[in-house]
C-alpha cells in the first residue's frame, strides 16, 4: 500500500494552496484533485477580487497557475475521487474509486461545497452566461443591468442586497409566502427602493438568444390562481444553498446540521487530530478563494507542526 505524509483532498485553493506549502516544507504530499479539478472556480467566469490580479483572471486560468504552483514543488497531483475515509487510527486509510487505497500521517479535507441549482435544463445552458450561485464573484459584470435572485433565506437576502447596490433592479424570488432570512436581513430588503420581492413564484425556465434575457415564473403553483409569465432579467442567481462535500468524512468527524466541517477556532484542526479542514467544506460564511487559500495555507502550517512533533 502507498504511504504518504500527507494527503490532500480537493483541489481548488484551499487544496492547492495547502500543496504549495507541504511540498515547500518537504513533506511528501499526495493531492486528489476530485469530481471537479480545479474546483467552483473552474465554473466563474472571471475573478476580479483576488489580490495581485489588477486586470482579472480567468477561473480555470488561476486554478491551472495553482496547480503548476503546487507541482513545482514535488506534490503528486492525481486525478480520481476519494470514495472512503477511514479517519479512525493513524496512519490514516484513504480509498480512491479507482480501487486505490493509500496510508496518511494527515489529511487535509479541501472538498468544498457544491452550490444547491434548482434542476433546470436551462442553468445549466445558461451556465458562465447569466446563470450564478455568487454574487460576490459575478455581481460586478451586472452593473446597471436587471438581475433575479432565487432563494428566500440570508444568503438570498445578502446578495440581493448586495447586487442592489450594483445592479438597476434586482427581482427576489421567493417559493413561499414568506422569508426564511433573520428578521434584520428581512428589513433590509423589504426596505431597498430597487429589490422588489416576488412571493409565491417558482422559476421554471430562462430564455435567450445571447445570455439570458428573461425568465420564465410561475406564481401561486399548483394553486386555482396559478399564473405564468416571463421577467425581463440579465442575470439569475441561485442562493437556495449550499451541500458542503463532507459526507464521507462525517463518521468520523464534527460538523454543523448542514454537514460543514467543524474546525477548533482559528485553527482548521477538527475533531480527529492530524485531519484539517480547509475551504469551503468547512465555511458556511465567507466562501471567497482568498479565505480558502489562506485557511489551506493554515492546514499546511498545521501538518507541519503535527508532524514535526511526532517525528522530534
Ligand atoms: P437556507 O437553507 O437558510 O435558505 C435556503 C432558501 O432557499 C430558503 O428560502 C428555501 O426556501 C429556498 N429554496 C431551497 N430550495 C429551493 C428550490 N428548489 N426552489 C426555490 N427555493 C428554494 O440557506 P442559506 O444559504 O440562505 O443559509 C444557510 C445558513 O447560513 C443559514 O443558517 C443562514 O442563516 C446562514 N447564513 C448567515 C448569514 C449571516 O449571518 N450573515 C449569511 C448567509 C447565510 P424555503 O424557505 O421554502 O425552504
């Protein structure tokens, strides 16, 4: 059986970064890259907002760099998706779904979390084209336009908020006849002149011949008033959640009641010692590459020292 100091899980920038410092500590790293090399970022079209990228990046663009990054430095970049975890001893067992089993010192758990869609065959034509789940990261490219957000908890709220403050109009869309989001965020939209929130409406379909242009929405569906009609909109965002990419972990470890990853205050240590969490698996909350490069950076640090000691 393969032997490794540390093994990483994930490969968008929690796990790359944590590759660039093992491999920088001399510490043979083996990284999975997973379903999705390169991880949401691959999906965004452009990434405005990481330092030292004055004219922007590409996602894939950035995720190749990290990854050439993290190669210069010996770690062993594989493709496959890690399918158990068997986190109750050291050295840890980790079985890929090509049949591989591999021995860890550590474990570092960069999985991320996958935005919930809302199952449209449309999302996903409209993908990188008008169809987001951050409007932190695609908000920018709406300025003074029409967009929807989809989803009637906090993160709804925040972003419509927060396109509010870019876009001209910003439609909420709302399956229920109320908002599941904490009474201030509530406020804040029922008070925002440019967010009008449409209660009772489903999405059923956009449409488009150069993006989207429109939305199809039903409202009060399956009810005798039932109505359809299409919403001028550029852009539709999707905030109905996120599934945090931990479920073959949560045997062993901590999480929250939406299966987050649950690490020991500013540290990314879980509950197992010599397994972090780094990313989004274990941020419900900020979900910004930047955070997740340097929680990743953190594990690394982390797996240093856990190994160092053992070793003295
Ligand atoms: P939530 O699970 O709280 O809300 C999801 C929303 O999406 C609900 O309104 C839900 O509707 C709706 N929804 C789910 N599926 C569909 C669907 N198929 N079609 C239409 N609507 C759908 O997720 P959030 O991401 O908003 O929040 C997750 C957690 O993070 C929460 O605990 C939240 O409080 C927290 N958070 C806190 C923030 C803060 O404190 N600043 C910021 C962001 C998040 P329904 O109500 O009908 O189920």
């Amino acid at each position: 059986m393969e032997k490794t100091k540390c093994l990483i899980i994930g490969s968008g920038p929690a796990g790359y970064t944590a590759a660039i410092y093992t491999g920088r500590a001399n510490i043979p790293t083996i990284l999975y890259e997973g379903l999705q090399p390169g991880g949401q970022l691959t999906i965004t079209t452009e990434i405005e907002n990481f330092p030292g990228y004055p004219k922007g990046i590409s996602g894939p663009e950035m995720m190749d760099d990290l990854r050439l990054q993290a190669e210069r430095f010996g770690a062993s970049m594989r493709s496959g998706i890690v399918t158990k975890a068997d986190l109750s001893q050291r050295p840890f067992r980790i079985t890929v779904d090509d049949g591989t089993e591999i021995e860890a010192e550590t474990v570092i758990i960069a999985t991320g979390a996958s935005a919930k869609y809302l199952g449209l065959d449309d999302e996903k034509k409209y993908a990188g084209m008008g169809v987001s789940a951050c409007a932190t990261c695609d908000g920018f490219f709406y300025r003074k336009k029409v967009v929807a957000v989809v989803g009637g908890g906090d993160t709804a709220c925040e972003e419509a908020s927060y396109l509010a403050g870019l876009a001209s109009k910003v439609y909420l869309i709302v399956r229920k006849n109320y908002l599941r989001a904490s009474q201030i965020m509530q406020d804040r939209v029922m008070q925002n002149p440019k967010i009008e929130v449409l209660f009772e409406h489903n999405v059923t379909g956009l449409f488009g011949d150069n993006g989207v242009e429109g939305a199809h929405v039903v409202r009060r569906k399956g009810e005798a008033d039932e109505q359809h009609y299409d919403i001028a909109i550029d852009g539709l965002f999707l905030a109905i959640g996120h599934n945090p990419n931990s479920e073959i972990f949560r045997e062993y470890l901590d999480t929250d009641e939406t299966g987050y990853i649950l690490t020991q205050g500013a540290s990314p240590a879980t509950n197992v010692p010599g397994v972090y969490a780094a990313g989004d698996v274990a941020d419900p909350r900020y979900r910004q590459a930047i955070v997740a490069a340097g929680s990743g950076c953190k594990a690394a640090l982390e797996v240093e020292k856990f190994l160092a000691e053992r070793e003295s």
